[in-house]
C-alpha cells in the first residue's frame, strides 16, 4: 500500500473518532511540515502508523487543553512528536511565549511523556538522520520486552535486509552502526532473532557468538512488503 492511500485511512480512522474542537482542529488539515515527517521520516522508518494520534488533545498546566502535533501510544509508552516549521524559532516568539513552550514541555515530562521535536529543516534536507533518531529511541524503548512490538519487528527487518545486501556475516558492532544503539540493546535484538530462528549463530565458537547468519528456512514472507 502506498503512503498516500495508508495516510487517507489513518487520517478518516481519526476523523471518525473525533468530536468537538479536537475534530475541527483535524477537518482543517494536517499542516505541511507535519504531513512531510510522516511521509519522509515516520512511515519510512515504521512502514506503518498504528499507534500514531495527530493533533492529540492533552490537559494544559495552566487548566485548559493543549494538541501536541503527534502522540505515539503503544504497549505503555507515551511519546510527544513536535514538529517545529522554519518560522517556529526563539526570535520569532515573545519572551513569554517562549517561557510557556519552555515550561508545557517540563510537564509533558512530569506527567511521564517522552518527548521528541524535529525541525522542517531536518524532516527536508535529513530525514534519514531523522528516521534512524526515532528507531534509536523506539529500539532503547522496546528492545527486550516480553510482548514483540512492530517497532521492534521493524528492527530485526533492517538487519535481516543488512545482511541480505551485505552478504556478510552480522556481528553485533554492524547492529550498533546500522540502528545507532547500545550495545546491550543490540544484544538483545539479536538473540530475539536467534530465537525466533529467524538468524543463526556463525562462526567457530560455541560459548560466546560473535556472528550471526540469516536462516533461509524461517525469513519468507517476513520482510516488509
């Protein structure tokens, strides 16, 4: 399926959800800038959006409401998406508006929000940059968790796709250059995919794996179509 007719779903699923100020803050339209992170970063990176939630109504600190641009919900993690347009810079805001932005998002982070921002220059000019930071946080944020997540699964495709381009045996150093994450997070992914039989160990050894090598057997219709 295509973005466009995957972004028509995704956007009428939320529509249909919607009531009040919340859906006429949606009928007007997602903005540029935002419609481009998701077509340039976040369905590269994911090839889906469930879990995704536009203009997402919060409770303010100040009493009233607030919509972050995106909210990502899934599995007990709550991630704040802002996307900053060129004109949203410091020099532009007010000395008081740029104290509130400051302080609504020190109680995202009290009320147990992750928060991401991205600018529109970086979603134009770098959106792999951008797509490998959100599959860094989501990896460090579900790597290891008993229940799989498609962001994980997304994960355990990149490498498969690494090691079928590369034709090489996958160590987890390449993990950690490939998807910028830690070493323990690597790890981990990939005895998931040792467990799965999806990747086997290669090599000599037999206490320590150093190397690992897709199995044929158990990849067939795993990759993203």
């Amino acid at each position: 399926m295509t973005f466009q007719a995957q972004y028509e779903i995704w956007l009428n699923m939320h529509l249909l959800e919607r009531q009040g100020e919340n859906k006429r803050r949606l009928e007007q339209g997602i903005g540029h800038a935002e419609k481009l992170f998701l077509e340039a970063v976040w369905y590269p990176a994911f090839h889906e959006m469930d879990g995704l939630y536009p203009e997402y109504e919060i409770a303010d600190f100040r009493d009233g409401v607030r919509f972050l641009d995106f909210a990502y919900l899934k599995s007990g993690l709550r991630l704040a998406i802002e996307i900053d347009g060129y004109r949203a810079h410091s020099a532009d805001l007010s000395r008081w508006q740029f104290s509130d932005s400051l302080m609504r998002q020190n109680h995202l982070i009290l009320d147990g929000w992750k928060l991401l921002r991205f600018s529109y220059d970086d979603i134009k000019e770098k959106p792999r940059m951008c797509q490998q930071l959100l599959q860094q946080f989501m990896g460090r944020s579900f790597i290891g968790r008993k229940k799989e997540t498609s962001a994980e699964i997304f994960l355990q495709q990149e490498i498969l796709k690494y090691a079928s381009e590369s034709r090489v045996h996958v160590r987890p150093s390449d993990v950690i250059q490939l998807l910028k994450i830690k070493k323990r997070d690597a790890q981990k992914l990939l005895h998931g995919m040792v467990t799965r039989q999806l990747l086997l160990p290669a090599g000599n050894g037999t206490k320590r794996i150093r190397c690992y090598k897709i199995n044929p057997e158990h990849i067939s219709g795993f990759f993203t179509k």
